[in-house]
C-alpha cells in the first residue's frame, strides 16, 4: 500500500464524502415527492405509492448493507466500499432518466443497494485505521456526513429545482463516479486491523477491542452471533430501526405534512435545513458527552428529547416556535442515530466489526422501510397532522428505553471504557 494511502485523514475525509451521497439521496427524493405527486411525470403517482417507493429504495439499502457486511470481513473493507461508490452512482445516473414509476421504482431499489454497501462499511474502515482514542469521534464525524449531504440536498432543490428539475437533482448524486472514487482509488486505504486479522497477527497501536486475529468464534455474521456479541448486536439493531424509522419518515414525509398544515413549500422545504443543522450539531455535541458518562445514557436521553420536540411540532404552533423545534427533532433523531452507529463501531472485535456494524446498519433500515410507508398510509387514510407526529414521538420513547436496556460488555467492554473507566457502559 501507498504510504500516501495510510493516513486516517484520508479515510475520513472519503468516509464523510461518501456519506454525504446517502443524505443527499434521502432529502432529495423527500423534498421531491410534492413535486412528483403534483406533476404526473412518472405517470398516476399517490401518496400511498411515494410511500412504497421510498420503501422500494430503503429494501435495496438493507439489501446492500447486509450483503456488505460479511464481503467486507472476508475480502477487506476497501474494496467493498470502492465497489459501493461505484454502484450508487450509477443508480443514481439511471433513475434521472426513468418515465414510469415502476421504472422509477426498480433504479431507486439499485441505488439504495449501493448505498447499503456505503453506509454499512464506512464505519468499521474508519474506526480501524484511526487511534484507537479517538474511533469514536471520527466515527461520528464521518457520519455526520449523512445530515450534512441532507443540508446539501434541500440547498440544491431550493436553488436548483426551477433549473434542472428533478432529474438534474437525480444526476448530481450520480457525481462519485467522476470525483469520489477516482479519489478513492488513489488514497483510500485498507485497514490495518482487517489485513492483521488475515495474517493472524495485530497491528501496532491495536486495542483490546480488535483482537488478536485469531480466527476464535468465526467472521462475519457467524462470529457475530455464534459468540458474546448477540445480545448486544439484536438491541442495537432495534435501537438503529427506531432510529432511522424517525429519520427516514421525517426526511421523506416532513414537507408534505408541514404542507398540510398550512406551511408553503419554501418553509416546508427550511425545515429541512433546519433538521439537518440540529442533527449535526446535536452529534458534534454529544460526542464528548458519550464519552464523558457513557452512550447508552446520551442516545436515550437523545430520543428522549427528540420525542418531547416532535409531540410539539404535532400540535402546529406558529412558525417562530415551529422552525427551531424542528432543530431539536434533529438532535433527538439523526445526531442521536449517528451516535449509535459509532457505539456500534466500537462495541465489536474487529473480526465481526464490519458484520457488526452492517448488522446495526442493515437490520436498522427496516425501520427506513416501515417508516416512510406506514406513514404514507397514515396520510392516505386522512390521519390529522398531531396523531401523525404522535406517533412519531411514541416510536422516540420506544427508541430511548430500548437503548437504556444495551449492555454494551456484553459483547466486550466498548473502547472508551477501556480508556477511561466504565463510563461507556452507564
């Protein structure tokens, strides 16, 4: 390998870029479907069927992220990822020129296979070729490139939308084809711990948390579930559906239900914004927190409030109370989720880390399947603005005693706590 490949810098600089994709795809198919609704361009299109269509899309997602998981604690992390990069662009090229729904739908289902395989490997590469002081909070910065792309993405409707319309929004997700993994081919690095575990050695700097290598209890999903890591990898799968539940819902239906209530496109489409600004920011705060008195306190405390703030916006105040509380739905849903994917990271041996981390991912994005459609169903049922986010609220509480019940040394004391002392397991 290059030694101008073996920077961590490079890792998570390309890790954040190639998140970014995934939160642009997720805003820009929300912020369009009063659009695709409204215009007919794809043919007969409802509520129930935009719904049905974003599930389409989040089945690939969980498709490509499972799949990911086990390829990449087989072959390696890079080109996995490499492979990932690839594919969801050219999906995203495709589905600019579909004229059917089904057609349409069938690209959207492509895509989302490509970024599965993204959003599952992007966190064991990073967390395994940064200091093992500080996996947590560049696996945080990492992903904070998922609500940064959806910043990106309702900029982009909102200035470009009049001039491209939606199939230009489309193509520009396409772009990594010609920019980011060109780049990545030329820097990217493999892991170190990944390419220790093969040689049945360990890296310099490794930590408890990686292993020695040996192959004791298996890869991929064999290993996962065959030793001390289940227990910890089911919650935090049901923690991750509940929380992309939430944020899948909202990316794709919060437009259209502040439409309902009265809000034009252009404030609906602030909201947007505004959840992605406080989900950044939320996670950019709460990682020192996570570090100082423990994940699972800070992830529930997360939900926690991101139930209170969504119960409010349900009863529809004016728009000065309304736009900041959507920033805090932000914290409580994406910035908590991030912090979850990074628990995630540093909870498994580096010989499931990758089937660990996809587990959390992929397993979660049933949640991103069920969210959007059922609440699709629920608008096409005539459901009122307030019981709709009443029910998101109630899906935030479950989330946060769902995460109050992680044991995380049930699959290996977490790294911070090795570091510090127990905090991590509070």
């Amino acid at each position: 390998m290059s030694a101008r490949r073996a920077g961590p810098g490079w890792t998570l600089a390309l890790g954040t870029t190639g998140l970014v994709f995934d939160g642009y795809d997720l805003v820009v198919y929300g912020a369009l479907v009063p659009v695709l609704l409204r215009s007919g361009e794809l043919g007969p299109l409802d509520p129930a069927g935009a719904g049905a269509v974003a599930a389409w899309s989040l089945t690939g997602v969980l498709v490509g992220a499972l799949a990911a998981g086990a390829a990449a604690d087989r072959w390696g992390r890079r080109p996995v990822l490499l492979a990932g990069y690839a594919w969801f662009s050219i999906g995203m090229a495709v589905t600019a020129t579909t004229s059917t729904v089904a057609s349409f739908g069938t690209w959207r289902l492509v895509t989302g296979i490509g970024i599965g395989i993204v959003v599952a490997v992007t966190g064991a590469l990073v967390a395994e070729t940064t200091p093992p002081g500080r996996r947590q909070l560049h696996t945080t910065l990492a992903y904070c490139g998922i609500p940064l792309g959806s910043v990106a993405g309702t900029l982009a409707t909102l200035v470009l939308l009049e001039h491209l319309g939606w199939r230009g929004l489309f193509a520009i997700g396409a772009l990594p084809l010609v920019t980011l993994l060109p780049l990545a081919v030329a820097r990217l690095p493999e892991s170190p711990v990944w390419r220790a575990a093969r040689d049945g050695g360990s890296p310099p700097g490794a930590d408890a948390a990686d292993g020695d290598g040996t192959p004791a209890g298996g890869t991929g999903f064999t290993g996962l579930f065959g030793g001390g890591a289940a227990a910890a990898a089911v919650l935090l799968g049901l923690v991750s559906a509940t929380g992309l539940l939430l944020i899948f819902a909202l990316g794709t239906w919060l437009p259209a239900l502040l439409g309902r209530a009265g809000f034009d496109d252009r404030a609906a489409l602030l909201s947007l914004l505004l959840l992605n600004g406080g989900a950044i920011a939320g996670a950019l705060g709460a990682a020192p927190l996570a570090e100082r008195y423990g994940p699972r306190r800070v992830v529930a405390a997360g939900f926690a409030v991101g139930a209170l703030a969504l119960a409010v916006v349900g009863l529809q105040p004016d728009a000065p109370v309304l736009l900041p509380l959507v920033a805090v739905v932000g914290l409580g849903t994406t910035g908590t989720q991030i912090l979850v994917i990074g628990l995630a990271a540093a909870t498994f041996p580096a010989r499931v880390r990758s089937a660990g981390t996809a587990w959390c991912t992929g397993v979660g994005r049933v949640g991103t399947i069920a969210g959007p459609a059922a609440v699709g169903l629920l608008v096409a049922a005539g459901l009122g603005t307030a019981t709709l986010f009443g029910v998101l609220a109630a899906a935030a509480v479950a989330g946060a005693a769902l995460a109050l019940a992680i044991r995380p040394a049930s699959a290996g004391t977490p790294e911070p706590a090795r570091a510090r002392g127990s905090g991590a397991s509070r």
